[in-house]
C-alpha cells in the first residue's frame, strides 16, 4: 500500500476542548505531529503578549495547528459526502486532494517562532518563507515525512499555504476571509480567553459551506450564520488581539530585542556567563534553518532572566518591565493631536526616560471584511453566497452588518508610555511632580487633546 | 487608612474561563499580583507533563491561584453574608479573618518550580518550604507586601499554607478534602483538558458550605453536590492525572535530569557554550531562594534543546525523547508478576539501552477519600454534614458512592520500557528481533503475565 | 416588622438553566411566585409558534419571568454595592426603590394568555392592559400579595409597567432598549433553541450599568458588551423570531380562531359536545378577568383537538394543520411585485383553497436599535455610554455596527400559502396540474417575480 | 427506488441544543415525523411533575423521541465505518438493520399519553401495549408510513421496542442499560433542568462502543466513560427522578383523577358544561385507540381548571393544589417507623383532612446498575467490556464505583401529608394548634421517629 493511502489500523484520537476530538486516520498526519518541528510548536504561544492580559490564553500554536487540521478535515468530510467530483473541472470536491488539504492545514504556522511579530519585526526573519523551508528542505523531518508521499509532495504542501496551487478550493479551506485557520483560532482564542465574542455556529457553517469550480462558496440559507462569523471575527480583533495593554507588552518586547541586539551585536560579552548563545546568529543576521527551530518562547525568557541582571540598566529594566508584567500606559491619537506627541516624547526625556526605549506609537487595523477591490494589490478572496438557482451572491450585498464593516479600517492609534506619568504622588521623586502634572494636562477621555 | 484595609477605587476584575470573573477588591491582593515571584508562576505549567498528554492543558500555576484566591473570595462572601460571626467563639464567621484567606488562598503554591514533582526528587527542594521562605524572607517582593499589614502578616500568612493557624475554618478553606485548591484545580484542568470528568456543581457546594466551631461543615441538603465532587475528584485522578504516558514522560524527565546531574556535578563541562548555569546551584547543592526563583519551565528546555545535542548519547537521547516527545511504553504488574521485571530489565539491557536511565517502575495511588483513621499518621479532615437539628454526619456514612471509594487506595503499578522493545518488524535491526518477541511473550491486555 | 421588610429566614433557590439560580430573599417574592395567576403562566409558553419550528423552545412565561426577576436583583444588588444613593436626587441607587423594581419585573409579563400575539388580534383583548388589571383588581392573589406591602403598592408596581413610575432607573431596568426583560428572553430562548446568536456577556453588561439621574447608562469601558448585545438582538429576530415557518404557524392559528368565532359566535352550536365554553365569553367579546385566566395553551390545544372533527370542514383542516403541524409555504415580496399577489391568490381559489381561509400576507420588522428621533411618535430611549469624566455620549455615535442597523428595520414580507400548490406531481389530482404549474412560474429564488 | 431507501434530496436537520443537530436522511423518518401520532408527542412533557420543582425543565417526548433517534443514528454510523459485516452470523454490523433500529428509536415512546405514570395507575392503561398498537393498527398514520417499507415492517419495528427482535444489536441499541433512550434523557434532562449531574461524554461512549454477536460491547478502554454514565444516572435518579416534592405532586394528581373517576363514572353530571368529555372512555375503561391519541398535557390541565370550580370540595381543592402548585409534605420512614403511620393518619383526619385523598406513603427504588443475576425474573443485560484479546469482562468486575451501587436498590420510602401539619401558628384556627403540635412532635431531621 502507498505511504499516503495508509490508514491506522485505528483512528486516533486527541481529546481537544474546543472540537471535543481531533480524528487522525492517516498514518502520514500521525508521522507529522510527532516530527520534531511540530512538537516545538508546542512551546510557541498562540497568543504572545495577549496572555498577559487573558491569562487562560496560555494556549500554543500546537494545538491550533491540530485544530485548523480537524476543521479541514470536516470540510472534507461533508464536501465528499455531499459535493463529489464526477468528472474533472466539474467544479466538486475531489477527495485525492484531502491529503495536501490536510498536510496544508496542519503545517500552515510551522514557521513561526516566539513572538513572532515582534522577532521578525528586529531580526527580519519572515515565518511564511521558513514555513516553506521547513517543508522543503531536506534536513527536516517534516519534509522526509512528506517526500515519503512523493517527491514533489512537499512542494505541492508548500503552494497551498503559499496560495499557488492550481485549485482554489484547497487553497481557500486554508487561506481565505472564512477559512480553518481562522475559524480555529476565534473559536480556541475565545475558549481561552474566556470571552464569548469569539463564538460562532462552526457547525452550521461547515453544513453550508459547498465547493464551486473558483472555490468555495455558501448556500444563502446559511446567510447569517456566516455573517456572525464576520461579526465574531470583528468583535474579537477589537477586544482581544487589539487590546492596549497586550500590545503595550509588545512595545517592550520590541524595544528589548532592540536594545539587546544593539549590546550584543558587537560581540564584546559573547563570552559571559548566561550570554544568549542561541540568539547570536540573529543578532549578526547569519542563521540557518537549525538556528531558528532551536528557539522557542522559553529560550527568550530564559535570557530575559539573564539580562534581568544586566549592567545594562535599559536592558535591565526592559527585561524586568516584560518578565514582570509591567506595561506601558497608552492614550489614543489621531490625525490632528499627532502633533503633541514631540512635546509628549519630551517631557517623558526630562523626566529621565530614554523616549527611544519607553515610548511608542502604533496603529492596529484589521480590514473586518473586504468585498472585491480590484485596485487593492493583493485583494482578499470575497465570500460568496450560492441562491437556489446556482448564482453566486457577495455577502455584503445581502447583510447589513457586514455592509456596515465591509471595507473599513478599524482600529486605533495609540502613544505609549512609561506608566510613571501618571502618578500623582512621587513623594520620593517630588523633583518631577511638575513634568507630570504637565503630561497629564494633555490626556482626556483616553485621548490626547 | 491602614493598608489592608484599602479597597481600589474601583474593583478590578480579571477575565477568567472558569470562573467568568476574577474580582480584586483589595490594593494589597493587587499588589501581591504584581509581584515579580507571582508573576513567575505565569512561567510554570499546572499540569507539567500531562500537558503533553491533553494538548489543551497549558494553562499555568499563575491562571490556577488566581482560582484559588476568587473560589476563597466567594466562601468568605458566603459566610459574611450567611454566618456572620456574634460573639467571639460562638463558632461562626469572623470577616476579620478574610484577608489572610485571601493570601494564603493566592500564594499557597508560589513556591512551585518547573515540574516541580520531578524537580525536587532529584534536587532535594521542597515547594512547600520555599513557599514559607517567599512569603518570610525580607529579600522578596511578596513579603514586602504582606508586611505592609504588619510584621507578623507574613508569617500568619505562612502558617495558614502550613495549617498551623489558629483559626480552623480559614486552614480548611485552603486546605482539607474539598477546599478552594481542589475545586479550582478540577474545575480548571476539565475545563482546559477538555474532559467534563471534573465538572461539578461549584456554586451549590459553595451554597451549603458553613463555618462551624471546628472548621466548615455542609449542610446535608448539600450531600448530592459534594458526592459528585468526591467522585469527580476520583475520576480526574484515574484519568488525567494518572495517565500512563503523562508518567511517562515524567520517568524520562527524572531520568533526563539525573543524568545532566552526574554529567555536570564535576565541573569539568562547566564552561562550555549553552552550560546550564542556571542549575549549578542545584548539581551542587547549594542554592539559594534567588537562585530558585530564576528557573521556570522555559529554562529547563533551553538546556534541554542545548543537551539534545550534548556528545553524551544518553543526556542527547534523553533529552531528544523529552523535548520530541517519545513516550516510554508502559504495562501493569501487581505483586505476583513483579518478580519478573528484572528478567524484563535483563532483555532490554540486551536490545541496548541502559535499564537504568531507559526502564522505572512506579505506581500512583490516591486516596479518593478518607474518613478519620486515627491510626494514620497524618489524618487528613473528613466531610462532615450537618443535619437540620445541628448535629454532623460523616459523608460517607450516608453515601454509597463516597463509602464506596473511602480508604481505598486506587491507581496501578506500571512497569516502564522503551517503545522499541515493542515493534514488530525491524528491518535494520534484526539482530534483536528475537529479544522482542521473547520480550513481548510477558504481556498480555496491558498486564506483565 | 413590615411584611415587605421580611426575609426568608432562609435564602431560597430556583434551580434554571440560564441564570445556574435565581435567590428569592423576600417573602413578598415568594408569596407572588405561589399565586395562581402567576402559577398560570407555566401553561403559556414562551415562544408560541416558535416552539414548532425550534423543538427544544418549549419553555414557559413563568421561566422567563423568573429570569427577569433575577436579572433585576443582580442590578439592584450591583447598584446598591457600588453607587448607593447619599443624598436625594443626587441621581445614584436608592435600594428602597428595590422592591417595587423586583415585583415589576416578576410581573411584568402576568397579563399573557395562550398565543397572545394571535389571541389578542382576533379577540381584541390586551396583554398590557390585562397585567395592570391583574396587579390592582382586588379579586386576584396577586393584588392581595401586593397590598400587604402598601394599599398604594399595587399601582405603583404596574406604573413601572406602564412605564410611568417616576424613578426612571426603576423604569429602564424593566423597560428600555438593554432591560432585563430583553436580556433575559434572548439569553433563554438562544439556550431553549440551541442557537448561539442569542449570547451576550451577561455578567459583563451588569457590571458596567450604572444609575444617572435621567435613568441608566453603560460605562465606556464596556461598549463592546453592549454592541454584542445588540447584534445578537438583531440575529435573534433574523434567525428565531422572524422565522417564516414559525410565521406561517402563526397565520394558520390566526385563520383558524377567526373561523371558530364566525362559526360559534351564534351560538347554535353552543351546547354541542366539547364546546368550546371557556372561550365564548371572548367569541361575544363579553369576557372578565376571571374567563382570561381561566385560558392557557392546552385550554386552546384541547378545542383544536375536538375542532378537529368538526364537521365544518375548513374549521377542521384548519385545527388539523394547526395540531399536526402542516405549515403553509411563503414567498418574500416587495412592492413592486405585491401587485401579483392577488393573481396568486386567484389560481390558489382555483385550486380549491378558500383564499380568506389559506392565503396571508405579512411583515415582521423590527428596529435592531434606535437612537433617540423626537420626530417619533413613541421614541425608545437610547443606550447612553458614560465616559471617564461623566458625560454621556450615546451608542450608535461610537459603534460601527450598531449604527449600521441604527433606525433601520430589518425584516421582510411574505406572502404565505398552501404547500400543495408547490408539489410537482399530484398523480390523484392531475386535474389541479396546470393551476401549479403557472402558479410557480412566478417565484424564484423565495421571492415573488 | 424502493420507499425505504429514499434519501431525502438534501439532509434535512433540526436544531437541537442537546445534539447541536438532528440528521435526518431517510424520507421515511420525515414522513415518520410529520404523523398526527408523533406530533402529538410535542403536547406531553418528558418530565410530568418534575417540571413542577425543575422550571426549565419543560421539555416534551417529542423533543426526546428525536434525540434517541439521533443517538442511534450516530451508533449506526459508527458501526458501519468501524464494523461492517463481511459475512452473516460474524457478529459484526449489518447496515440493513439500521432502518429498523432508526424507526424504533424514533417511536419507542409514541404510547405514552399526559402523565403516563399516574394515569396508567388510575385507568389501567398501558404505554407499551398502546406503543405497539400505534405501530401496527392500520387506522394510524404512523403504520401507513411504515407499511410503505414492506407489510411486516410495522410489526418488526414494534417487535424491537418489544426486544423480542432476533438481531440483539438493535434491540440493545433501544432497550439495555446503556442505550440510546437512557442516555437521551440523562442529557436532555440534565440540560433543561439546568443540573450537571447528568452529564457524561456520549462522544466517548459512542466511540467505544462495538457490536458482537451477542448484542452491544464497550472497549475496555473506554471503561471510565462507561463509570462515569453509570454514576451520573445514580445521581440524577436521587437528584431529579426521586425528588420529593415532584412525587408529592404525583400523589395529588394520583388522587386528583381517582376522585375524578369516582365523581363522574355515575354519569349523573356528563352533560353539564365542562364535563370531561374526552375522559369518559377512561372512567368507563371502554376506550379506543383513537380516544388515547386525543389526550394530551392541555387536555388534562383543561378539566382540573373546571374541577377547580366544582361542587365537590374535595375535587375542587385537589385540582387547585395542583394547577397552583401547591404541594404536599413529606416525611421519611423505614421498616420500624412504618407502624408510626396510621397514628399520624388519625391526627390528619382530625384535623379536618381526608386522609386517603390527603395522605400516601410511596417508596421510589431504582436499581442503578445491575450485574446479570440468573434468579431475576427479567434480568438486565449486563455491561460488557471488551479487551484487548477480544475477551468480554462485566463492569461492576473492574470499576470500584460501579461495583459499589450494583444490585442496590437505592431511594427512600416517604409519608406525604398536608403542609398545614407543619405550621405552627394559625391565629384563625386556633382550634388545631394541639393536634399541629402533637403531629411535628414525630418528625426529626427529615424522618419520623
């Protein structure tokens, strides 16, 4: 029997709380999650700084991966038992695709690394190239598990996640405005995080979800079901993965890095006790693929912890403001007070913050949903719905809230800043009662004015 | 106003999946929060290695505290409002006491460590004696706060966690057969599992709890609610808990750390590149509480991805097995077939590995529940009922379930092997084909025979 | 001590699915929960005709009610924690005002009868009118419950009703755009049906509600909950109450008491077995308070089933598609097709359908959300956020989606009719094959063309 | 195409909050569905009296009858993916039986009318008897549909309900310890009265659930799933089932209709107004089949709300403590307290009460789970376990909690009496005071003494 079409002898099982069970039948899924590089993926948070602020979202990008898979794996379920394939290009589901399907959606976040945004932002890493690195290169044993299908399987998995394989079904299930990633991690963000914004009736969406020959499409009896989905997925980008203080976290992330590559890149103390040997290819841009996959979240707190100590009193500082959860404070800008923030950034100098390290700005847009802009660069993949007759129908068209959000930024614009200047009594530092007092003047209503 | 009196200006409230709400009333509860040895505990997992069982259960012992604290917050809520003590000793509720609860309930186990059961069998630490010297020793942060109620606060504090305070009820809140600890912990791990073994009626229990002369009661109209917990206590232990592949991965970790102990208590590799210097004190015995509260679960696997690629084969094997996760195999044996283990030692020291980093026998026992032995040596509080006319009845003897399940000990001893020892084909190496086999003849449906 | 002043000596509970308990502190509650007007409305369920399309929604007025009672507790216990009034007029929380609010909001929903919607429309009678009636006519239990508190009492509890109690927190507690009665129905009838539309964060809107001198606003912080409450609204009209089959349920009963009064209200048939005697005070429109309450929906069930057999044929098809559950189809139109209704109908009296009897057409609309439009007749009052330094600033300025589907109706209009005219082959009534035939030519894709 | 293999064009579902979905595929369990016999199932609760301490709990057969369905559907599913039969008498899963199984899970309980319990106790009915005559009487709409599959299908889909169907699988499907009814209404019941006690994981158990030749088994494996539904179905019978105030209100209606039957099986009044027409055949017991099928809930509480005004006092006052849910007391007794009750019956009497309307004792056993035991009369069949070897282990062999409850009788033996009995003041009939006070001098913590 050929690798790929080899079944368990039973279907196994993973106790999952947000699907109750993830089915694995294929041994080639099974090879997978028990390759090394998945298994790291275990020490990678789903959330990164947002579970400082939602302290049940402890949850790792490992179970996500298992969670995207199932989704997929429902899909398709339902799409070979009510929408097969007859002849080629009649537009239905061919289940020889399951298997890229799958490994796709499995896969599809093995490059990321800890805090991704945040390190890529610093050390110019891109997780989406070193997803496909890890499954094409063969040092990997992702990619020696794949090439046990074909030699070109690999390859084909890669252009799934990379949105270049020839059907757009496939593509779709893993990367679209209503796909199994997304799908997974509202419904899993919310379990975690214990926020009710996040749910939505999966169930009732994968029922309505149906392959056409562009991709995939939703008959319109289940119009609102998807619609609460696109709500959902607006509700949570505003309450959770936007959230102030989670993207305050960020900024000292970001301004630790920052500091730590600038102390280390000359290579001075590479030879101390505690030196962040694992980081010193980033910090000299020279890293290979084995250097990347030997990090994971606790490798930078280890080093936190070290430079927690540091004679570097901004690493130091920096490194205690992160380990020990010590945000910034942030008020919101816009296009008009943007202009105070010089005057802001110096009064925060006086009051002996270096502005480089303890201030930042930062926006937050999401595009909730997006009909079909041709002049957009890269434009989303708009979702459809399929009438009784057969004509596909733009949600948009048909739903008020999505109208609503369709097409617009959301989000905010945001100063950050050392949580000190808003104290109203220093009566050890009374020296800068008077910068404050300053400071203060210019925030309103969470706003400056 | 005296600081333990102090309310916030404004409750604060933590979002939390299992109990909704978190609510801080109290700047001192926020204050110990904030603390940089709380905040570690956001760095070690609840569940260590049943994390690696049920992919769900990541959360940590910083989201379990804070359980702890809110289920505490609710009893004295209960008892305020309900109990309210008259007249000194007239047995019911004193609302002076809550604040001690409340700490003891919120730093009854801050001075866990990384797999801290592990941990200490090859370190000789001891949590519960790091917990003391957090809350006393004038060096950390919490003790800084709770002497901010007074010089003995600390070790008030302390003597609750240790049961040796005076007060019996505010002891059993934290620490009896159905205490705040338990119910937040079950309540947590069913919730972030996946498994509704855990699940039981949180909010009658706390309904029909009641403050007596010698600790808490229930009422008897509550029997059915604290049956439910008894039993759903009993069944999280034979299956989470006691999973045999959670105490699997446990055997490689002991193992895993007893080797880089020897490997590293000379000295001689002490300086070489990635060296754990973070665990030197401990190779050598000599640690101090700084030296503890630097570790958390993310410095063990930087050492251990370090040792993966350690020119130690076994440390490299070992920590490969722990990080990669490869399960030992495991069968049971009883008192009879335990004879024939070291026959079993003796095969797999013949396919190759080292039996005594590669096999361990161990057994997991719990008592489900206990009514009072005076012959035991550290009886534990049983579960008194309290009739309509006053008088109190042990559970069990109006439970069947209860009487069932009361001291017994449940559980398994399990005999634990290399997976290898079990395959059937093996092509490359079939040289040791028929040590498999023979191996194999000993076990029949998951038993040594 | 005054009987309004008396507590249980203990706290009772009522076990509910949606609230886990609701407590009743007083014994005035409890007395009111154990009149047999309010008994009676365990025999009227909720959602009417609903219940046959969504099987699980067979819960009853008396559940809902409860539910509103303790949604107002949880209010007034919120308000009276943390903004207890000081001085008169000073705009925040005086508790006196607590048991006026609680008794409105236990009884607010006493005056429905069995199908009220329907019932009402073709007997003229009037749920609003009838609950003030219950509350103040001195024969009912209710009455007399109530002015054991005060001879004023009962006047007072139904001018909250009505809406006209001068303390306008009391009013919107009961009565506005985010009350409890509002928030209780959803949350219940979500739970009942099993759809997810319906869920808000409950304990998050309470949390953020507070007392100001014109009524009650939501702090800022705590837009998102309200937004989400807001949406859902809106889904739950979309999905359940608008649903068209529940509709076509609704205009089958409509139908069928309208021939039952044309065929009794002579009064030849009057002392034929199984007349319907409990319900011809209301055929003569001559009823009292005593023959209403008398009503509930088995009373109506119980004469459908003996209608049944009436020997006037469309009064029996009528009760037999009402009991049986055989719905009518509809079609949406607007007003450019609304001119083909009546050739509809024309080919449906061809088929042999008395189109009085088994044609409908109507509208289900409703307004998601309404700012405050002093060119309304009856304007709702609008949901006021309150920022940091206290001013007001109203929801829809703020919300994007709530001002997607601010002043909008939402709804459509549906012309409803027999199933048979859809079948496609009719092998015994070949003859009717043609009227079908031309009869669907004119829909398509569920409208009118 | 044969009637019985019709597939409905497209699946259709219902939505149900215990299941998320009900499936259904065959046209025959549509039509099924659409029978005036089952929608008749919608007017009668699952629950009868509970509902009247469980508020939420008002749910009816027809919204049970679905889930078994459902539930048995699922089995039959995972039957024929994980154990197909290859060759007849191999034990395995024959997919020809599902239509069978299918249709008795769907109208196992199609016999049962208002109050099934009490009414069959008064007028000598029998649901199982009236279940199979639905099935196979040719008057009904129930055997025109099944007649459609063949002449003997409705006789062999009454023979499973009966178990007297050759093929062991599909009767244990319907009808053993651990079947599809049983664990439909531990979860339904458990939903709707808001308790959690009767939840287990049915995914589990579905899954570890297997067909051999003897009937139904459960992989060891899955032993604990298997535990854990045992207990919650302790626990739910002495939570719910044998609540003491829902058999209390069965006493009244038990009395309710006897005094009923004796009223009017004179004839005297049968033709005032009111006269429960629909109940004559029962107080003559000279009833059809199509005069059960006209009963219902509503029919029932439509003549107590006439008796309520009756001449007979005593009738009068039983259907008022009945529709205004006013229950009796109750006391327990055991076998030496037993001769305490006609003491006690006498001070009932002269305190003005008739004691046999007013009074009965009523004991209420389950057998929570019960080992084979060859001297029952109609033994159960007992759970087996699977091993790993195929060989087959009781349940209650290997489970502690299990072995505990087996072959006990579980529940109370109670004495029910007016609540007057226990008040202690009562300014307007002074005159009772003494008999009071003698009457509560016998009752102690809930027992008589």
């Amino acid at each position: 029997m050929p690798y790929q079409a080899e079944r368990l002898p039973r279907e196994k099982v993973f106790r999952d709380p947000v699907h109750n069970y993830i089915y694995v039948q294929h041994r080639l899924i099974l090879d997978l999650i028990n390759t090394k590089e998945f298994q790291r993926l275990r020490r990678i948070k789903q959330l990164g700084t947002a579970s400082l602020v939602f302290h049940g979202a402890e949850h790792t990008r490992f179970t996500h991966s298992l969670g995207v898979y199932e989704i997929t794996r429902r899909i398709c379920d339902n799409f070979k038992r009510n929408y097969p394939s007859k002849t080629p290009g009649d537009g239905l589901w061919d289940d020889n695709e399951r298997l890229v399907a799958l490994c796709a959606a499995l896969l599809h976040d093995i490059g990321h690394g800890p805090y991704s945004h945040t390190f890529e932002h610093i050390f110019h890493t891109d997780h989406e190239k070193i997803t496909a690195e890890i499954l094409t290169s063969p040092t990997t044993e992702v990619n020696q598990v794949l090439r046990s299908v074909s030699p070109e399987f690999p390859e084909q998995v890669a252009s799934v996640i990379q949105k270049k394989y020839p059907n757009p079904q496939v593509v779709q299930m893993i990367s679209s405005q209503i796909d199994a990633d997304r799908m997974d991690y509202l419904l899993r963000d919310a379990y975690h995080t214990g926020t009710k914004y996040g749910t939505f009736d999966l169930t009732r969406i994968l029922r309505v979800m149906r392959p056409y020959k562009d991709g995939i499409a939703f008959e319109v009896s289940g119009m609102h079901a998807v619609e609460d989905y696109i709500v959902s997925r607006f509700q949570m980008y505003q309450q959770i993965y936007f959230h102030p203080t989670s993207r305050s976290m960020e900024v000292i992330l970001n301004h630790l890095l920052q500091r730590a590559k600038e102390d280390y890149s000359t290579g001075d103390n590479a030879h101390e006790a505690g030196a962040p040997y694992l980081l010193f290819p980033f910090f000299n841009h020279q890293f290979n693929l084995d250097d990347y996959l030997l990090l994971d979240d606790g490798t930078l707190t280890t080093y936190f912890a070290h430079w927690r100590q540091s004679s570097d009193p901004v690493l130091a500082d920096l490194a205690h403001r992160f380990l020990d959860r010590k945000p910034l404070k942030s008020v919101r800008f816009n296009d008009e007070t943007k202009n105070k923030i010089p005057m802001l950034r110096q009064l925060i100098e006086k009051a002996g913050f270096d502005a480089k390290y303890y201030t930042e700005t930062n926006n937050s847009y999401d595009l909730p949903y997006d009909a079909y802009d041709p002049k957009m660069k890269k434009p989303m993949t708009q979702i459809e719905l399929m009438q009784s007759d057969g004509h596909l129908i733009e949600l948009s068209t048909v739903s008020a809230l999505v109208s609503a959000i369709t097409g617009k930024f959301s989000g905010d614009q945001r100063f950050f800043f050392p949580k000190e200047m808003l104290e109203d009594k220093q009566a050890d530092v009374e020296l800068f009662d008077p910068i404050y007092k300053s400071f203060q003047r210019h925030l309103h209503n969470d706003y400056i004015i």
